[in-house]
C-alpha cells in the first residue's frame, strides 16, 4: 500500500521540523505523559513483547478534540467520498479501503498536524531522523475492512510511524517477525494518536483487526468506518541496508 504510494512519490522535497528550544520541553512531559499514561491500553501474552510495547508504543487518548476531527473530516472527506473503496486484490496488505496523501492542509489542520510532528518526531530528534515525509497519508478504512499484518516498507519510512485516529475506535495487533506465536494488541480509541517507533516499527508486523477479530482484554471493539491520518518520517538507509531492496 504505502510502498505504492510512496514510490510515486520519490522525488519527495526533504522538509525538516527541528524542535525549536521554547517547547522542547512541554513536548518532552507531554511524551512521558503519555508513555507513562497509556498502559491500559496496552495489551500482550507475552512480558518481553509488552515491555518493548511501553516503549516503542505511545498512544495518546484525546490527541484531537470533537471539533478537530470534524475539521479534518471536513477537509478529507469530499476527496475521499470520490474514491471507491478496494475490497477484491487478494493481495493487497488492506482489505476494504480507499486512501490518498496530502501535501497542503487548511490552516487549522496545519496546526494539529504541527503537534503531531512535535509530539512525534521532534521530541526524539537527538536519536533520530527527524526529516518528515511532507506527503501525509490518509486511510479510509470502510467498516468491513481490515488491515492484514505487514511492516512498512523498510525503503520508503524511517523509523517513526504516527497515526491520528478518526470516527471509530479499532485493535491494532504487532505481531514478532521472530516468534510468530509472540503479540500486543493496542486499544486505538477515536481521536487519539499512536506512535509506533523502532522495534515496534521493524520487528513487528502490525495490523488493523476486522470486525469478527475486533477484541481487547475480551471486550469487543466495534469498528466502523475508521479515517487515520498517518505522518512518518524518511528511510534511515544506512541503518537498513539489507532490507532496501
Ligand atoms: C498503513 C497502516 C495503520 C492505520 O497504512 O500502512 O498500517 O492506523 N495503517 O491506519
Ligand atoms: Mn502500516
């Protein structure tokens, strides 16, 4: 899916968001906040999985307000009502989606997307790449529809994956590329944000559980039409160069 989108979308401008000193450190409580805030949505059978969960897992309940996510809806969604939803290739990783990227953003979204990139991305710029990919991508998952375990491609995103969570709450699973028998499963309330970093990111195949699957701590978690705002950053090539190919 991504690994499409973002080949089309090679000659991408590098664009960096630096964290400028003033809110460095609202950001940095703000990321230990929510580090240390959201165990409870944070679920495994295995310890070892569920540590590296806490950190490389963040999920910020509330990261958007009712009103933002109509904002952003109301941005998102006259494009996205123009596509049909995909349901037949039996070998996409997505099953009963449509999706697009957006480069400019009305101002108001900017501005959420601004604290997605602080929150994120720039809280970590000592360790990592802080380089966003400006394209962000949109996912429009229809009610029947579900993502199958993959890890992004390796090629085309760097090491931080951060998702806004629109109109439906969902289970995201990681499952370890090691030991397939090894998962977490991460409650993804509407309006809230993941991030999903390093190990989480290349050690574990995510996915977004259909309907019939949809359960956390053995409580059901509806899932209907679900929009998710995704922001990553450029490929660290010369940390993976085996997987580039
Ligand atoms: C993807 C993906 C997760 C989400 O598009 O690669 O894993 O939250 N999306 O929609
Ligand atoms: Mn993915």
């Amino acid at each position: 899916m991504i690994f499409k989108l973002l080949k089309l979308n090679s000659s991408l401008i590098k664009c960096s968001f630096k964290t400028s000193r003033q809110f460095s450190s609202s950001v940095e409580k703000l990321v230990s906040d929510g580090i240390t805030n959201c165990t409870h949505l944070l679920d495994s059978n295995d310890p070892e999985v569920l540590k590296t969960m806490q950190n490389c897992m963040i999920v910020k309940e509330n990261f958007i307000n009712e009103q933002e996510e109509n904002e952003i809806l109301a941005e998102v969604n006259p494009y996205m009502k123009r596509l049909r939803y995909e349901f037949d290739h039996w070998d996409n990783a997505i099953h009963g989606y449509r999706e697009t990227e957006r480069l400019k953003w009305i101002e108001e979204n900017q501005k959420i997307l601004n604290r997605v990139k602080q929150f994120a991305f720039d809280a970590f710029s000592a360790q990592d790449n802080t380089n966003l990919l400006n394209h962000i991508h949109i996912l429009d998952l229809h009610e029947d529809g579900f993502i199958k375990p993959h890890v992004d491609a390796v090629r085309f995103c760097g090491n931080t994956i951060a998702g806004i969570c629109l109109l439906s709450d969902a289970v995201m699973k990681l499952t370890s590329e090691k030991d397939k028998s090894k998962y977490g499963l991460v409650l993804l309330k509407r309006r809230c944000l993941y991030v999903m970093r390093d190990t989480m990111r290349y050690d574990y195949a995510h996915e977004v559980l259909g309907n019939s699957e949809s359960f956390f701590k053995n409580v059901q978690v509806p899932k209907t039409r679900r929009i998710s705002i995704i922001c990553r950053n450029e490929p660290d090539l010369s940390a993976h160069p085996e997987k580039t190919n």
